[in-house]
C-alpha cells in the first residue's frame, strides 16, 4: 500500500482542482442554459459534441515506455498494456475521455473485405520475392503481419492455401462489419479483449487482429479534468506502404496542437528516429498543421546502474552517497545532462525555426514505475509526472474556459438584446444607429478587401518564383532522390513501395525515408514559407496575420458616444458579442483552411504523378528498377511546367476561398446582428422579473 501513497496523494489533490474548475464552469454553463431556455424558449446552445477536440500527437518506438507513461500520467497502473503503442508498425491508436458512461470503451475501425484483399496480395508478393534484390525490410514486415493472423507457418503457405484455411473464413465474416465496439467496466478484461487489436507478440502468433486495424479509440472513464476537451494520439511511423494508413496517419498528424515525443532517456540523444520524425514533419507540424508546442519526454529515468553511470560520467566519489540514496543521485544527475542535452541538439535542429520560444519546446524527464512505486526512493514531484498532468491539465482547462466564455457570450448577447428593448426608444435614434451600422460595415469589408488584395499579389509573386524554380531543378532533384544506392541491392523493392504509396516511402526505423512528392514541392514551399509565417503565425503576433485582421474588424467605431442612451449601449453591447463569437469561430476555421492551402501543393503533386505512379508500381520483370526510375523522371520532365503552375494557382484560389469565406461570413452574420437589433426594439418586449435577476445574480464570474 505504501508504494501508492505518492500516486494517491497526487490524484486527490488533482482531482480537487478539476473537480473545482469542471463545477465551476458547469454552472456557469447551466445558469446561461436557463436564461436562454426562459428567454426564448430554447436551450440549444451546446456546441461541446460538434467543436472539435485538441489533438496531442505522441511519437516514440515501441519498448519506449509509452504506454508505462499514459497509463501513470491517467493515474491507473496498467491501464494500456505494454507495448501496445508503437508496437503494431501503422495503426493509429487514440486515447480520450468517455464522456458518456463509465465504462471503458475502445472503437476499433477495420480493413473492408476488398482492402484487406488487396492488402494479402501485395504482402504475399513481397514474401515470395527470392529475387537478388528483395527488400528484407519489406519481407519482414509482410512476414510480421502474415503471422500475426494466421499462425507461425502462415509464410509458408501459398495465398490459395491461406485462403482455405478456417482462420481465413472467420476473418472473413470478421471484417463484414466496418466497427467493432469493446466495452467493460472492468479494466483487467477491457485490457484482455482489446489487446489483440492493438498488441503484437513475438513469442504467439495467429489470432493477432492489429493487421486489419486502421485506428483505435480507447475511451477511459474518470479523467474529465485531463481529457475532457482533448484527444492523445499515438502516431507510428508507417513504413508499410499502405496508402490508407498513410493518409490517415498525414491527416492526424496535421490536427496536432501539441506533440510529444517519448524516447528512452539513454537513447534520447542518439537515437536518430525522434528527431528524424521531427525532421521529416516540420512541414506537417508547422505551416501545414497547427501544432503550437512540442514536449520532448525521456523515459525509463530509474533504469539505471548507479556504479556504471559514476564511472561513465566521472563523477567525484566524494559527491556520492553510499546509501540507497546513490540510485537517486545518479538518476537526478543524469536527468538534467540529458534536459541540456536535449535542448542543445534541439537548438540546432531546422524545426527551432518554427518552435523558436522556450515555452514552445520543453524537455522532461520521467519515471512512471517510481510515481507509483515508493522503493525506487524518487519524490513524486522528481519523477515528473506531476508535471506533465498539470500540463495536460492547464490545455484541457483553457479549452474548457473558451468554451464556457462562447456560452456566456450567447446568454449575454441575448440578453443585451432583450434588455434594449425594455426601454423606451427613440425610433429614429436608433434607426440613424442602425444606418451608422450599416455603412460601418460596408467600409470595414472594403478595408480588410484591400489586406487580401495585397497579400494576394505577394504570394502570386513568391510562388511565380517558385514555380521557376522548381521548373529548373526537378528532373534532377528527382534522378537524385530515385537513384539507388552503391551496389543497388534491395533499392528497386524500395522504388517500387513508394510507387505504389504514390510517391512516399518510409523504412520501418525512419532510417530511409523517400518523398518524390515534397521534393518536388520544396522549392513552391520554401518560396511561401516567410509568407505563410507571417500570414497564419502559430503563436504570437506579426502586424499582418488574417487573424489579427480579423480581430480589429468591427462595425462599432472607437469614436462612438452615448451620451444619456441607455438603449443604444444595450444595442451596442449586443453588437460587440455578436462580432467577439463570430470572431472566435472564423479564427477556429481559418487554421483548418490555411493547412489546406498548404498542403494543396503537395497534393497537386500527386495528383499530377499518379497515374505515373501506377504504372511504374505494375512494372516486372528484368530491368524493373531502370524502368521505374525512366518512367518517373520522364513523366516529372513532361509535366513540369504546368504542373507547377498548377500547384500555384491551386493555392491562389483556396486563398482567394478564405478571403470570398471570410467577407461573406462577416457580411450575412453582421447584417443579421443589425437587423436583430433594429427588430427588437420595433416592438415593446416583457422579459419575466424571473430572468434579470438570475443575470444580476450570476454576472458570469471567473468568465472574461
């Protein structure tokens, strides 16, 4: 029982604080719920289902303790059983809150029967290839899924025998549903029934499901204050060139606000895979994401012997206990050598360009055997979990606040409404107010007309540059990126897997990784990237960024007086709200519609080299490799030049859509603010005494 007193004490004084803040805007929420509801008749103001939730992206190799990690930072040892993220080479696996029920819930999404046909096939060519030049990677991972179903001889067999065996029958009927649903309130048999799907064994084979899995939602019960709001996402690398997988895995990756990555603490440094990861997603991460912060998390601190590490680090044996206090010594020493480490290398990395504040890139160091477990001597403050839910705890807090001041801001624009019109009115006042408005919002749509016009021109003229650029240089980029390695073994497997990935291939250690696609949209990229910083800034301000814009746009000029009006201060401060939720939303929108304006060059690429792709994926046969590579360059050559000028004006439109999306939403939800204004007070309206005095009662505390 003692080993728990750390983790106990830790969770009380956690929950206190969610419970606080969750009841605190609950109520705030409630109270508005009841002012609509009495006002009008409606209580239709939750938008918590339809908001998406905060992604935190978590990338680390299977055996890194990640799973040791999140089941210690949700305070339920053994919750995920181990090696259950990352252990499976593609599929995606998802963490949140059940919100619903207390039980814990996993949403497994299948393979259709058609894809998982189409899947076979290929695994079996790359585990029959005797050819000189097979690509053991490949092999390995066809053999590993293979396996994983059907039992250990399944490689051996021919695709026809698979097919008669009653394991493949039963898979059969399996993925006639499209979702499988597990759900238990205990959590020794949740973890028993969904470990098949999510787990892989290296010591059983057959009856492992994980190769039909596309993704996995785990919904855990209880843990309101650190995951209400928010989504934590495991993201592999793919390396198995299915193509499904992969855009999946594209398109989490971009909803990221956050991402962790989890590395062993004696690997962090010099295990090229995190900062590979993080090398080949800045663009995913920065201008064509919204990822806002990035925490480097070394793991398995207690795994250390103390005589090896005092000799390995030359410590001074004068400075070192000899009592049970050494282990912790040396675990806290090489803690902050690995935090310095970390950061330096971190410093000069190319994503420092993008996370280039100390708030945007931090490092911790943890130990979730020692947060539960007093022997290892470790304070539960030195282990860092603490740390870490406090983080987790402060983002789904901040969420919960803007959410909650969207539902106060609803309450209270209707009741400024209502409250003009108690009074008595001056219908011309109020019509010259209503005119004032108008006008108002005319010139503000022509001013913000003219930010997009010249920022319009200035990346016509830096893609123009772009597309010269890349018009130059792409068959040589690409003969460079498709060229084989010195003695050219295993190299045509490799061209064939990105070929038939549409152009993108990914070693399943992320030592190799070959994207024709982003090549050939670098020099589009790297011409936009100052513009896209300045434009969609991920934090902070720049002068001219949309949503600062956007944020200075109003219909109510600084110079407007009211002298003696209690009326038009009511209509006024309707006028404000309407324009702060509208404000809120269009910032919401414009993230997910800059990422799309970034990626549309790359997905121009592919689009353009598709059928290319195609058709040098089917090659065989001697001289494959050579065919390959002559097919992809001759197609690049032919179609350079209006393939990148096509990429150009695919981003010009999507701007030019934000802009047409943005003067319209502005237009038609102002117009119907002024016309519900001008309504309101064409007409006496009673609101019960009931209603004014629970808004005087509550004034919205704590929500600014």
């Amino acid at each position: 029982m003692a080993s728990q007193g750390t983790k106990r004490k830790r969770d009380h004084d956690s929950s206190d604080s969610s419970i606080e803040t969750t009841l605190t805007t609950n109520m705030i929420i409630e109270n508005a719920r009841q002012i609509l509801q009495r006002v009008t008749k409606s209580s239709d103001l939750n938008d918590k289902g339809s908001r998406k939730k905060a992604t935190i992206g978590i990338f680390g190799k299977s055996g890194e303790g990640k799973s040791s990690l999140l089941s210690a930072i949700l305070g339920k040892p053994d919750l995920l059983p181990s090696g259950c993220f990352g252990a499976c080479t593609a599929v995606v696996t998802q963490v949140e809150a059940n919100l619903d029920d207390s039980n814990y819930r996993a949403e497994i999404e299948l393979f259709s029967k058609e894809e998982w046909k189409n899947e076979l096939k290929d695994v079996f060519k790359d585990i029959k290839d005797e050819s000189e030049e097979r690509n053991e990677d490949l092999i390995e991972m066809a053999v590993e899924k293979i396996t994983a179903l059907y039992g250990d001889d399944a490689d051996k067999k021919t695709l026809e025998e698979l097919q008669n065996d009653e394991t493949f029958a039963k898979i059969e009927t399996f993925l006639s549903i499209s979702k499988k649903i597990i759900s238990s309130s205990d959590l020794s048999e949740f973890t028993n029934k969904v470990a098949s799907f999510i787990q892989h064994s290296e010591t059983s084979s057959g009856d492992w499901y994980w190769p039909l899995v596309k993704s996995v939602t785990i919904k855990i019960p209880d843990c309101h204050g650190l995951l209400e709001h928010i989504v934590l996402l495991d993201l592999p690398g793919t390396g198995d060139c299915n193509q499904i997988r992969d855009d999946l895995w594209k398109t989490k990756l971009r909803e990221c606000s956050s991402v962790w990555i989890v590395s062993a603490i004696n690997r962090a440094i010099t295990d090229r895979d995190p900062w590979g990861i993080l090398k080949h997603c800045i663009e995913e991460l920065g201008p064509g994401g919204k990822c806002k912060s990035i925490n480097f998390i070394c793991t398995k601190t207690d795994d250390i012997n103390p005589a090896a590490y005092i000799r390995s680090a030359r410590l001074p044996r004068d400075q070192i206990p000899e009592d049970k206090n050494q282990k912790k010594t040396c675990i806290l020493h090489r803690n902050n050598h690995a935090k310095t480490r970390v950061k330096e290398k971190f410093e000069n990395s190319e994503i420092k360009k993008i996370f280039n504040t100390d708030s945007q890139f931090q490092v911790f160091t943890v130990s979730s055997n020692a947060f539960f477990d007093h022997n290892f001597n470790l304070e539960s403050s030195e282990t860092e979990i603490p740390k870490l839910q406090d983080d987790l705890m402060n983002f789904n807090k901040s969420i919960n606040i803007d959410l909650t001041r969207d539902y106060v801001n609803k309450a209270k624009g209707v009741l400024s409404l209502i409250q003009s019109g108690q009074l008595d009115n001056d219908k011309k006042m109020i019509e010259m107010k209503v005119n004032e408005f108008k006008n108002n919002l005319k010139e503000s749509l022509i001013e913000l007309d003219k930010y997009f016009r010249s920022i319009y021109k200035d990346l016509e003229q830096h893609l123009s540059k772009g597309v010269e650029e890349s018009v130059n240089s792409c068959v040589a980029s690409t003969k460079k990126l498709i060229a084989s390695n010195k003695d050219g073994r295993g190299f045509h497997k490799i061209l064939g897997a990105l070929c038939k990935n549409y152009g993108c291939y990914w070693s399943k250690n992320w030592d190799v990784v070959l994207d024709l696609n982003k090549s050939l949209a670098k020099h589009l990229h790297k011409n936009i990237y100052d513009d896209f910083c300045t434009i969609f800034p991920v934090t902070g301000k720049t002068g001219k960024s949309v949503q600062e814009q956007i944020d200075k746009f109003s219909i109510i000029q600084s110079d407007s007086v009211y002298t003696s009006s209690d009326i038009l201060h009511y209509i006024q401060d309707f006028i404000i709200i309407e324009e702060t939720k509208l404000k809120a939303a269009l910032n919401r929108d414009i993230v997910d519609q800059k990422k799309d304006i970034y990626t549309s060059i790359q997905i121009t690429m592919v689009h353009e080299m598709a059928l290319c792709y195609r058709q040098a994926a089917a090659v065989r046969g001697t001289g494959s490799m050579k065919k390959m590579q002559d097919l992809l360059i001759n197609t690049v050559d032919q179609k350079k030049g209006a393939m990148f000028e096509k990429a150009k004006m695919e981003v010009l439109k999507k701007f030019n859509n934000l802009k047409l999306d943005i003067k319209s939403t502005l237009e038609k939800e102002l117009e119907k603010a002024i016309e519900q204004s001008e309504s309101q007070n064409s007409k006496k309206t009673r609101m019960g005494k009931n209603v004014l005095l629970l808004h005087h009662r509550n004034k919205y505390k704590g929500v600014k």
